[in-house]
C-alpha cells in the first residue's frame, strides 16, 4: 500500500528503498509517533561520527530508534519538504538482495522527492551536517 501511495503522489523509490521496503514490517494499528530531527553534529559530534556511534548518542539522549516504516509514512506525509533536504531514518538496518545493510531516507532532490536506500553499515560515518529521524518518547 506505501507503494501504491508513493507511485500515486509521484514520489520516487530507489531501488535500494524498493528492495527494503520488501521487507519492511508494517504494523496493522496506526500509531502516532512524536518524530526529531537532528543532526550529527548535534548529538556532539562536531566530526562526524559513525551510524553505530551516533545511534547509541541518541538512545542516551532519550531518543529512540524508528520502525522501519516510518520511512514511507513520513515520505508520504511530508510533502513541504524543503529542496535539497535529505533525512536518513534512525532505524535498523535492513538488508538489500545483496545482504547489504541499508536505512531509509527521505529525501528532496532537485525535483524529485524520493523514498531512498542508504547504506546503512555500523561504521559508516556521517558528516556532522547529516540530519537523522528519529523517535521522542511521550512522557
């Protein structure tokens, strides 16, 4: 059903996203969720830092990790998203056909807004400009 949405609205899918949206597990109850977006540099890390790294930054911090499919849900609903921003969702990796780790990003491109793959290896490291999702627990 994401993808039918997507296709509907126009949204573009990698091929790397398409493969991981395969295997993502929806829930069958909606769900609201409180999203953050932050940056890399923002959870302290002025360099950059490593997925793995930045990850264990954000669930100290109180944050905590994504479904995986607040990637489609969030690339649907987010239709004002501004050119030229690119989020990668703090999920669990899944892995492509390849068995290559991959996380969603939602991301507006020139004209073109895309559900995207991005490889999501545990020692891949992020600028400290690159902008993650993730989940603020309700108190």
């Amino acid at each position: 059903d994401y993808r039918k949405a997507m296709e509907k609205d126009g949204y573009r899918i990698g091929d790397y996203a398409g493969q991981i949206l395969n295997k993502t597990e929806v829930s069958q109850t909606e769900v609201e969720l409180d999203l953050v977006v932050v940056t890399v540099g923002e959870l302290g890390f002025k360099d950059g830092a490593r997925r793995d790294v930045l990850y264990a930054r954000a669930i100290e911090l109180g944050l905590q990790l994504c479904p995986a499919e607040v990637g489609p849900a969030l690339r649907l609903l987010y239709k004002d998203q501004p050119r030229g921003e690119w989020l990668r969702i703090g999920m669990e990796p899944i892995t492509d056909s390849d068995g290559f780790p991959f996380v969603f990003g939602v991301d507006y491109d020139s004209d073109v807004r895309w559900l995207y793959g991005s490889y999501g290896s545990a020692v891949d490291l992020w600028s400290a400009g690159g902008r993650w999702v993730f989940v603020r627990p309700r108190k």
